[in-house]
C-alpha cells in the first residue's frame, strides 16, 4: 500500500518518464515486477515492454535444488547404531499415532510392528491423567511386543496446546506466548493455540525440559518436533523469529542424552525457502514430510529426500492413498472393508512408487487415513496390512532413472515406473522364471477409469512370529486379474504367452484423493 501511495504521489508532481525511470531503478534492485501498480499508471502494452526490458520476461517462481549437497553436513555425534535396524527385505516403515484413552492389544501389536513409532500430541489424557503419562504407557507396552522398535515422543515447535491435557502446563506461563503489539493480544495460530516466543530464556528452559523429561525413559528414543516451518512465517509479529527458535533448538540438540534421536517436521518443498528448511538437519537426525503431493512438489521433495539420505539422515514420508472415491470409502464401517480398499494397486501405487524412487537405508513410509486410534474413527494406519508394502523387496540396483516426467528404478525383487506429471505408477514384481519386459510408457495408459478397478487379495490374517512385519519370503505375489480395460491401457491377458510373466500392479487415474490429517495442524 506504501508503494502504490508513492505511485499515485509521483504521478501527480513528476513526468510520467520519471515515475517509469524509478520503476526501472526499483525492479532492477529487487528482481521484482511492479506491473501490477505500473499499469493503473500506464497502458499495459507500454509497461510489459518498459518492464520485460528491464526485468526479464516474467518466470513463475519454482522450488530448485542446487546445492544440497553442500547444504547437509553430517551430524558430529550421528551414528546409524541409534537407529532402526535396516533391511531391504520389504518397505520399512513408521507410524504417527494417537489415541486419547488406551490402546487396545491388538493396537499396541500393530504399532509393534514398524520401525518407527511417533506418538502424536494428546496420547492418552483421558486414561493416564495427562499426555506425558498416556505417551510412557504406551511405549511400554509396544517395547514390551517389540523392543526394537524405535518411539519417538511429541512435541511442538511453535503451537501451545493448552489444557489440562499436559502436566507441563501447570508451569505454562502466559507472558511466553507471542504478542502481537499492533492487536495488544496473544497472537494465536489460526485464532486458536497461543503460538511460543523463543526469544524468551524462561520459555527456552521449560520447552527444552519437556523434551528431556520424556527422553529420560528408557522406552522414548527420542523426540519428534513438529511445526517447525510455522517458526519463521512472515506474517507472525516477531520478525526473524526462526533465528531464536534455531537457538532453543541447537541448544537442545547440545542437552539431548547420547543415544537420543532427534527427527523435526522440517523439510518443505512447497515454500519460499530455497532451500527447502534443509538447514534443520545441523541439528535434526531427520525429518518427517507432508503436503507434498501437488505435482509441482513432487520432482523438488524427491530432491530433497535424496539429498537428506545420501547424508545419513532418516526421512519419514507420509503417505497418503491417492484416487479415492470419497463417498463409497465413507460408507464403509468395517476397518477391514477399508484397508482392502487403501490396499488396491491403483490407490496405494503412487504413494509407494514415489517414495521407492528415493529409498535408501533409513528411509521410512507411513501409507494411512488419519493418526487417531480411536475405533470410531475407523482409520487405517497399520502398513503391515498391505501386502504391497510387506512383499519381498531386495536391494535397489541403482539410483533412479529420468526421463522427462517418468521416473524408473529398478530393485531385486521389483520395478517401480511412476510419471509425475499424471501422477501414474506402475509397480512389476519380477518373476523368478524370467525376467520382466519394460515397463509401458506414458502413451500406453488409459485415459480413463475401468468400470472394475483391480484388487489385491490373498492378505495372510496374520504375521508371522519373529519379525511381525516381514512376510514370508516364499509367500506369493497375488495375480490381478482387472476387468476389462480399454484398448490404450497396458496389455494384460490370462491366455499364456511365450513372453517372461509378469504381476502388474495398476494405478489408474482419478480426480479424487483422499484427504488426510496434517499432523502440525
């Protein structure tokens, strides 16, 4: 608004060439273009000429990964012995949770079952008097199925979630929450939760304490900040708030006991920052992902989980089913119904496939509906239940490949082809009698959905003993056996050809996708 007053200002007691000189003068210094304000002041062919000529053509701002490489450094006291143990026998995975009573037993043995377990905010309240408490009990009892399994405690970086809910809030003080000197008010993140000053001391000392609290079990291996991108927002009334808030968390980094990890919700491809927030893995063992699921976030969060795990960083990337028919998936009220739903190749194809182009040691999926437990809400969190996810991987035989849109990589026991431009994905399961021809191209899909969408079935009821996330090395891939398909769609036929057999996993392309909980939100 300053500007466009200076405009109409200039325009009244100077030439009309002075206001374009000082256009010129301010465009070039910021790389901004001002032809928004310029043309109420000119005509519009005279601006774009005057402005293209001095500024460039206009290019719209996309998220580039140039040096990552130089931008991660390895952590001095990183080890991988304090993380999951690491194997290509299937997709390892990890599971965000809460549930604000108690879990059941067959809960508690799911959960178990991964490598990693984030126990979100407000675990347990109801049941154990507070959150602290219901996130102990509950990694107990997972320790106590599965020892190896690595949990991680919650907490936010930016958001206060007052009540009753949390024992540390009986010390909560008010005057630590950020103000906004302009309302003469706490400022609330969406008008709601008071939002931390880390510029305070005090503050500082409680919120670090927080998290040593929980790490001083033996059953929480580290902790999960979350919310860490809200820490630096432009629109907050204190500017250059992310600077005290990489204060607080250095300094914490420097107090967490030896053997402790430390994973943030910290990289984001879809912001103004160049680099991706790829400056929080100085201190972060790893980060957590989400809302990368546009298509012009794909290609730069792949980047981005390349560069964070070819530096020994864990990454966590949430999954989210894709092409879902959000009203049929509504109606369903068994938990069974549903993750044979999620299972079918073209829902979870996507998710998987993406993330399978980037996998390297220490690289975790999570492929769910929501994060609350509770029966009611009929969520699908447990990965062991797909069989996409728990079938025979093996070892990659190289890095992906790229050739334009499409993305391919090829693994021991599977192929994976995903275009992220339709955002299609194709898994082939080799086939131990031959090997498999090349995955279809881009103009061997179909265009639209089949009237029967293929399934998967054949999902053993339950895991073996042992490691209860791993199938059975000899348990066969289930044959798709799709309805009739349209003539652009990929060949598949029951009559036996003298081609090597193939499994093919289909994803077809639909408008819908399921919406899912963001977990700093």
């Amino acid at each position: 608004s300053n500007l466009a007053s200076t405009f109409v200002a200039m325009r009244k007691i100077t030439s009309r060439a002075k206001v374009v000189l000082w256009s010129w003068t301010f465009c070039y210094s910021t790389k901004v273009h001002t032809g928004c304000l310029a043309t109420s002041l000119f005509p519009s062919n005279f601006c774009n000429n005057v402005l293209t000529s001095v500024c460039g053509t206009p290019k719209k701002i996309q998220f580039e990964v140039q040096d990552y490489n130089k931008t991660v450094v390895p952590l001095e006291d990183n080890s991988s012995n304090i993380y999951p143990e690491w194997s290509w026998d299937h997709v390892r995975t990890y599971v965000a949770i809460r549930r604000h009573n108690r879990y059941s037993n067959a809960q508690i043995r799911a959960l178990a079952s991964q490598d990693i377990v984030m126990l979100e905010k407000y675990n347990g309240p109801k049941t154990y008097g507070s959150t602290e408490a219901g996130t102990l009990q509950a990694a107990k009892r997972i320790k106590a199925v599965n020892p190896n399994v690595k949990i991680l405690a919650y907490l936010n970086a930016m958001v206060h979630y007052s009540g009753k809910s949390y024992a540390a809030n009986k010390s909560w003080k008010d005057e630590w929450a950020m103000f906004n000197p302009k309302r003469n008010r706490i400022y609330k993140w969406r008008k709601k939760w008071p939002c931390y000053d880390h510029r305070n001391l005090e503050f500082r000392e409680w919120w670090i304490q927080r998290a040593l609290s929980m790490v001083a079990h033996d059953e929480i291996d580290g902790v999960f900040i979350d919310g860490i991108v809200k820490t630096d927002k432009r629109f907050l009334p204190v500017k250059n708030h992310g600077k005290a808030y990489l204060a607080t968390a250095n300094e914490l980094r420097e107090r967490l006991p030896p053997g402790k990890i430390l994973i943030g919700n910290g990289l984001r491809a879809n912001t103004s920052n160049k680099n991706g927030y790829l400056e929080h893995l100085e201190y972060l063992d790893g980060s957590y992902l989400e809302n990368w699921g546009r298509q012009e976030n794909l290609a730069p969060t792949l980047k981005l989980m390349s560069a964070a795990l070819k530096k020994g960083r864990i990454i966590m990337l949430n999954g989210a089913p894709r092409n879902v028919n959000q009203a049929e998936y509504d109606q369903m009220r068994k938990l069974d119904d549903r993750y044979d739903y999620l299972g079918k190749p073209e829902i979870i194809s996507f998710s998987l496939g993406f993330f399978l182009l980037v996998a390297e040691p220490h690289a975790y999926l999570s492929y769910h509906s929501g994060v609350d437990a509770h029966p009611r809400m009929l969520a699908v969190f447990d990965n062991t239940r797909f069989e996409a996810i728990t079938r025979k991987l093996g070892k990659p035989l190289g890095d992906y490949v790229k050739n334009g849109n499409e993305y391919t990589r090829e693994f021991e026991y599977l192929k994976v082809w995903v275009n992220l431009k339709t955002t299609q994905a194709v898994l082939t399961v080799k086939v131990p009698s031959g090997q498999p021809s090349e995955s279809p191209s881009a103009s061997d899909w179909p265009t639209s959905q089949p009237s029967e969408s293929p399934s998967l079935t054949g999902r053993p009821s339950s895991l073996p003993s042992g490691h209860p996330s791993i199938l059975p090395s000899e348990a066969p891939f289930v044959s798709i056996q799709p309805s009739p398909i349209p003539s652009a769609s990929p060949s598949i036929s029951s009559t036996p050809s003298t081609q090597p057999s193939e499994k093919v996993m289909l994803d077809w392309p639909m408008s819908m996708s399921l919406s899912y909980h963001q977990y700093d939100t």
